[in-house]
C-alpha cells in the first residue's frame, strides 16, 4: 500500500473515532452537566401564592421540608403579552437561597391560559371539568398557542435556568392544567377526536417538551404523566399516546427529561403508568409524586402510608400540601419519608 493511501485510510480511521468520541462525549456531558433534581419533601403551597403570603409559610425553617414546588397561572404571570409577574418566583429564590431549599418551577397553561392569546387567534376548545362547570382552553396543537406558550417557557428560562437553587421544572401545555389529562366526558373526548387529538397530540406534546428542555438545558423537565383522553385500565389509545411521548423524550433526553404522579396516596397501585416509568427510571432521571389532596381530604390511607408508598415505588421526592408539612404530627412521616427518597436518588439527606 502506498503512502498516500495509508495516510487517507488512518484520516478516516482518525475521523470516525473522533466523531465516535465526540458524540460518546455529548452523552456524557449531558449526563454530567444537569443539576442534581429535587430530593425529599416539596413543600406544595396554594397556587398563584403572593409573595408575602409564600414568605410567611413555616416550611422555609422546618428542616424536614428539603424545597418547594411554586405553582403558578399563566394568566398571573403574563396578563398581557410580553408583561411579566415573576415577584412570587423570585420571592421563592431568594427564599431558599436564605433557608438552604431548592425550588420547582411550574406554570399551568390550558384552562389558565390568558384571555390575551384567544384575542391573538388560538381557537377555544370547550372541556367539562370535574364539577360538571364548563372552560375553555387552546388545544396544544394551536398553532397560535404553540408561539406564545415558547415564548412564556423561554422567558421563564432566561430568568431562572442557570439559578442555582431552581432545580426542577414541571411542563405544562399539554393538557388542561399541570398536567397530561385534556378530556373527561365522552362528548369531549369524541370532539378532541374529531379536530385530531388522536394523531395531533403527540407530536404537540412533544414539541412542547422539547420548549422546556430547550429553555432549561442544564434543569431536570418533569412531566406528570396521564392520558389526553379517558383510558380505563390504561391499556387503550390514551395510554399509547402518553407512553409515546414519554418514551420519545426520554430518548431524546435521557438524564433530564423526568416523570411524576400527580396522584399519591396510600393505595396507589403499583401497575400505574406513571409508577412503572418511576420504577424504571429513577436510576437515570428526576422521578417523583405528588399527595393527591391534603391530609383531611383523603379517607381509606395516610400521609405516611402515601409517603411510604412514594418511597417504595422509588422516588426521589415527594409534593406534600402545607397543610400538611405544617402539622407537628406529621413530621416523623416527612423525616422518614426523606431518610427514604434520598436511598431512592443516591444522595444523603
């Protein structure tokens, strides 16, 4: 072989391996450069709290609450196009950097969308929530929507994605809150089909996924997991839908891309979506629960049996209302609970 072939064939050799090692280098550092999530105890306070009211709340110096999930309306945060209300946000930062807490950010988009962005042209879909009231909201795949929902998650991001003490985000857009869930009634779900929901939902949704992990490049992306539609027995159509997008992001971000329950309680069952996805991935990603209601609002379990739970489906944390947090005789519950969530992340509380 002559000199020159020998020389063209070690350059390609030469390239593929750097290539090779380039790319085993963006997984790494993908991997490396996310900031651990949230570990223990969320403190979940009443949404749209004004700051006075978050700075005035007991958790900020119990020791058993690690952090705080802040939620907040996109009505609130941005009343009028390109206007912003990040005081309770802010508030929340600087919080826990004075208390040694971290903070979850999250904004509610669907029924809490501003009246603004109807007024620009995203098109009203009508949904029955769960006390037979009627609301509105924009379809994910709105076009209209779709530009102002970025804008509001890039706004957020160049506020708060390199904040030290914000290490969690919870996506929103996809469904009718904070959540996954669009439709509850068969009307309202036969509409969402009608306008395409069963095919336009998941390339939305993860598109919109992707405003946040794009926004928040170095902060875990939690998405609480549920059907667009209803799914007994999360074997049908809804339950495709949601584990499409969930496995599609999960790919695509592998150590920041995280799922939730928004659901806990002492009976939650073990064959949930959500709990499956925990169980299978909390080694690689933020995975968490949140209590399905305060204390006194659950009958048939406890907050330590739910928090127990949380802890065997191995979560990294838990949301727990403050209500809760702040009873006295709660706290042996939340430090078990942390002694546990923490075993689940690797880390030490």
């Amino acid at each position: 072989m002559n000199n020159d072939k020998k020389n063209k064939r070690f350059g390609s050799l030469a390239l593929i391996l750097g290539l090779s090692l380039f790319y085993m280098g963006l997984q790494v550092s993908n991997a490396q450069t996310i900031r651990h999530g949230p570990v223990g105890v969320m403190d979940l306070v009443n949404m749209d709290m004004p700051p006075a009211v978050l700075a005035a709340d007991p958790g900020w110096t119990n020791p058993n609450v690690k952090g705080y999930l802040i939620r907040m309306s996109w009505k609130t945060v941005e009343p009028s196009k390109g206007v912003y209300n990040f005081a309770t946000f802010d508030q929340a930062c600087l919080l826990a950097a004075a208390h040694g807490k971290t903070v979850g950010l999250s904004i509610g988009a669907g029924t809490m969308t501003p009246a603004w962005v109807y007024t620009a042209g995203a098109k009203q879909f009508s949904i029955t929530i769960a006390d037979g009231s009627t609301e509105i909201m924009p379809l994910p795949w709105d076009p209209v929507f779709q530009s102002n929902w970025s804008t509001m998650i890039s706004a957020l991001g160049q506020r708060y994605a390199f904040n030290p003490v914000v290490n969690y985000v919870t996506m929103a857009g996809i469904g009718r809150d904070f959540e996954s869930s669009v439709t509850e009634t068969a009307s309202d779900t036969a509409n969402f089909n009608t306008l395409g929901g069963q095919t336009l939902w998941v390339p939305a949704a993860v598109k919109i996924a992707k405003f946040f992990t794009t926004s928040f490049p170095n902060t875990h992306i939690v998405c609480a997991m549920g059907s667009p539609i209803p799914d007994p027995g999360n074997t049908g159509t809804g339950h495709t839908m949601m584990d499409t997008v969930v496995n599609d992001m999960l790919a695509a971000c592998p150590h920041q891309f995280g799922v939730a329950c928004d659901s806990l309680t002492g009976v939650t069952p073990a064959q949930t979506p959500a709990v499956t996805y925990i169980e299978a991935q909390y080694k690689n990603t933020s995975c968490g629960f949140q209590m399905f209601l305060p204390s006194p609002k659950v009958t048939g379990s406890t907050l330590a049996q739910g928090l127990a739970l949380g802890v065997e489906f191995k979560a990294h944390y838990v949301e727990v209302y403050s209500y809760d947090c702040a009873l006295s005789t709660q706290q042996s519950a939340l430090v078990s609970a942390n002694t546990g969530l923490a075993a689940n992340s690797g880390f030490h509380p």
